[in-house]
C-alpha cells in the first residue's frame, strides 16, 4: 500500500520579500504539480525525477519531515519517498513548498492521521526552513489551500473568491536562484534603512490588498498597473536583475498589461497580466524569444492525498 499526495505549485502576485517582515501578499495556486508517493520501506530512501542521485541536498529536507513527523506521531521512519515534478525547481515557482506540503499530506494519509491544513503547514514548514532558512510560510500555505489568497505571518489567510477564472502568464527567465541569499539582501536593506524600509512595507502591503480587489473585480488592467509597481520596487531593493528585468520588458512590449518577477528574484519567472485576446499571442512571442511561457488559469485546489494498493 502506498499513500499519494498531490499538490500544486504557486505563484506569489505581490507583496514577495515583505511579507517576512510583516506585509500582506497575495499569492495564487497554479496548475503545476508535485507528486509525492510513500511507502513502506527497509530503510529511509528518497529520489525524485528532477534530481540526479538520492543524496542531492535538495532533497535532505525531506528526511527531516519525515524524521520530525515519525517523532511526534510515533512511526517508522523507515520509508521510500519518490517526488514527480511537473514544475521546474528554481523558477521561484513554490516546487520545494509544494513537495514538503505533499510529503506532509501522504504521510498523514499512510498513517490516518487525519490532519488538517494548518497541521499540514506545519510539518511543511520544517523543511520549507531547511531550503529557505526563514521562510515566511506563504509558499506553502497557498500551496496546501489552493485558490488565491491574502497572506501576513500571525494573521489567518484571507481567501479571495473570484467569480470567474482568470490567466495568468508565466515564464522562465533561464536563470535559476536560490531564496535564502536574495532573502539575505532584503534584510540588509531594512538593517541600513530601517525608516524606509518600514514605509515599503506599509506600501507594498496596501498594493497586495489593492491587487487582490482588481483581481476579484476582474479588472485586470488594473491589476496590471499594480504588478508594474511592485516590480519597480523589487528591482530597486536589488532582487531583480537584467534578465528578469528584460523578461518584464519583453511582456509588456508584447502588449501585457503589467509583468513582476515572482518569488525571491535574482532568476526564476516572471508573471505577466495580458488581454484575453492578446494572450496566446504574447505566450507565442514570449516563447519565440527564448522564455519559457506557459497560461496558468486560476483559481486551482490545494493539496490532495489517496491511498493505492
């Protein structure tokens, strides 16, 4: 018998690198996936397709959830983990938060134990801080709920109820990155400016808000104008760099409405707002010069787990 669990990756819409320090972001589960399946086993053993070799650290943090969990809820440990991607790592998708937050949901399906989505993140959260160092647990809380929604560390998340789906373009700069050093250079900026920087927080927090009522009222223009905002920030901090910011501009010459990086910055993927009539022109254009593009209609649900003989 082997417990399967499935959840999807992310995109964060604004408010990336200050929800850590105390903004609101808004963040949308998107239709990429991790699978992660469980079983019994003589010994701990994890691979997974997107890595070579079962000793990649990449995938050290599972052990750890695995250990943490079979700690607390008194199991073996003694398990086969086998990761499937549909989603490419270092593209600032949310892959490893949504690995841990599957890795979470199996074992608790392989054991009946019934846990919930903020038991879930929890677990989650012990290996999301062994790949990130200090995560803000936005990542995988919108991967564990699905939809789209308004994320702030010690406040409940505030789902946005759409009532329509939307697209959402998003495409890979060619450059992958790592969260923990462009997290690092965030805090560097709030240590030298820390008056300034507590205004970028309160504005960037008001423009997750902002974007979340564009998004519910379907003005996605308007929410374009946000996603250009931010992005001019972001770049300012330093997270951004002359690919990302050629992505953004390619986007918009294409005819977007607005386009940000997602995520940590410093590679990974852009996010584009377009027209619906221009969108499959601009994923065409995007791809023609290079950038991976794909349409990602939200919303999408959260993690999902089943057992098979």
């Amino acid at each position: 018998m082997k417990a399967i669990a499935e959840a999807p990756s992310k995109v964060i819409i604004t408010g990336e690198h200050f929800v850590v320090h105390g903004a609101w972001g808004l963040a949308a589960a998107i239709p990429r996936t991790i699978t992660v399946e469980v079983e019994e086993h003589q010994s701990f053993a994890v691979r997974s397709d997107a890595y070579r070799g079962s000793r990649h650290p990449a995938l050290r943090p599972l052990g750890e959830v695995v250990e943490a969990m079979a700690r607390e809820y008194s199991f073996s440990p003694k398990v086969r983990v086998f990761v499937r991607a549909n989603v490419r790592g270092g593209a600032g998708l949310g892959s490893s938060a949504s690995t841990m937050v599957a890795l979470a949901s199996a074992l608790s399906r392989m054991h009946s134990l019934g846990l919930g989505v903020e038991e879930i993140l929890r677990h989650s959260m012990v290996g999301e801080a062994g790949v990130h160092g200090r995560p803000s647990g936005i990542d995988p809380t919108v991967c564990a709920l699905g939809g789209v929604i308004l994320f702030r560390p010690g406040s409940a998340p505030r789902r946005i109820g759409l009532g329509r789906t939307h697209s959402l373009l998003v495409s890979f700069s060619g450059k992958t990155r790592g969260t923990r050093g462009q997290i690092n250079r965030v805090a560097e900026v709030k240590e030298r400016y820390p008056g300034l920087f507590s205004g970028l927080v309160e504005s960037v927090s008001a423009v997750s808000e902002m974007a979340a009522d564009r998004l519910a009222r379907s003005d996605m223009k308007g929410l374009g104008e946000l996603l250009n905002f931010n992005h001019a920030v972001l770049s300012n901090l330093g997270v951004s760099n002359g690919s990302l910011d050629r992505l953004v501009d390619a986007s918009l010459s294409l005819g977007s409405y607005g386009a940000k990086l997602t995520g940590a910055g410093g590679g990974g993927s852009v996010i584009s707002v377009a027209p619906e009539g221009k969108q499959k022109s601009i994923t065409s254009g995007l791809n023609a010069r290079g950038y991976e593009t794909f349409r990602a209609e939200i919303p999408v649900r959260g993690v999902r787990s089943w057992l098979e003989s």
